[in-house]
C-alpha cells in the first residue's frame, strides 16, 4: 500500500500522510480503514504511524478515528470546538516528539519509527505544524460535496478549488444546484 494509492490529487510530502490519514474514512462508499482492529493495523504499519506487528488497543483506535475528524475539521477551517481539541491533547499527553539536533543546530523530527500510535499520530501534529509554516496547510482542503468531505490538495494557481473530483463531486453538486434553481424558479 502506499500513501498516494487513493488520492487523485495527492499532497506533497511529507503532507500527503496527513491527507491519507483523513482519507482512511471514505463517507461516499461508507468505507473505513480505521474501523476495526485488524484493517487499523494493516493501514497504520503500512503508513507508518505503528510499528508491524502491535496490536492496536480499542482505545487507541477511537482515539484514532477522533484525531483523524479534528484534522478533517482543522482541513475544513472550522473553529475547533473543545470536544474536537480534546483528542489532540489526548496524543500531546501521551506521546513525546521525537526530536533530534543536528550538529549545525537544526531541530528536526527524527527518522525513526512511531513506537506506539500516539507517537504516529504526533508525527502527523507535526506534519501539519510544518505545513502551516511553509504555507502548503492552506492547499489541503476538503470537497465542497457535503456528503463526500475527502481532503485533497489544491494545486490551482487561484488556490480556489472545491471538489475532489470535478467528474463526480464537482458534477453532482452543480446538478443538484441546477435542479433546486429550476425548482424554485
């Protein structure tokens, strides 16, 4: 599996991570990499975010499936509320960066892997921290279909993309949009 498998517009990395995290929930086909243990497991080692061969405790994986929906919010530009902060203070708490210093003094994420799945999951915290920095956050956004919310990259000059797709997302919405106007009309 890789990161960009599903991904018709994929984020530069290392930000492509966070988009596939969020987009282990696909709302359209009522699909969800992080709904039971053993397909969580496979996914996360596979991103990363868990070592192999760790079980992942129910706990963890709620605690998952939360972080994964305040990063959809913060992607959406939402005013987080406290129950949507809640689960990033929940992986702050249980996790510590793992950091290094280079010899000319530069702070940079280590290269190894996530011990636990709070350690991956403060690997994406800091993915997104990054990203606000270097102004490529602003770019992950999700599709205006409120019935899809997949995260893409918008790689358009205006920076004004709205759909996932324009073929299905972009076309649904416009029809339905058309078909109420003339309703109304």
């Amino acid at each position: 599996m890789t990161l960009a498998q599903d991904e018709d517009k994929p984020a530069p990395l290392p930000l492509l991570s966070v988009q596939a995290f969020v987009n282990t929930a696909d709302r359209e086909e009522g699909t969800d990499e992080l709904a039971d243990a053993s397909s969580a497991r496979a996914w996360l080692s596979a991103a990363g975010l868990m070592p192999a061969p760790s079980p992942v405790p129910a706990g963890d994986l709620e605690l998952a499936r939360q972080v994964r929906e305040s990063i959809r919010a913060l992607i959406g530009k939402d005013q987080l509320t406290r129950e949507q902060l809640a689960p990033f203070t929940e992986v702050l708490a249980q996790a510590q960066p793992p950091l290094d210093i280079t010899a000319d003094g530069q702070v940079r994420l280590c290269a190894e892997p996530a011990g636990k799945l709070a350690d991956g999951l403060v690997r994406l915290l800091l993915t997104i921290r990054d990203a606000q920095a270097d102004g490529t956050w602003d770019r992950l956004k999700l599709c205006g279909n409120p019935d899809c919310r997949w995260a893409f990259y918008d790689r358009s000059h205006s920076r004004r993309g709205q759909w996932c797709n324009m073929t299905t997302c972009g076309n649904k919405i416009k029809n339905r949009n058309l078909r109420a106007r003339k309703r109304s009309g």
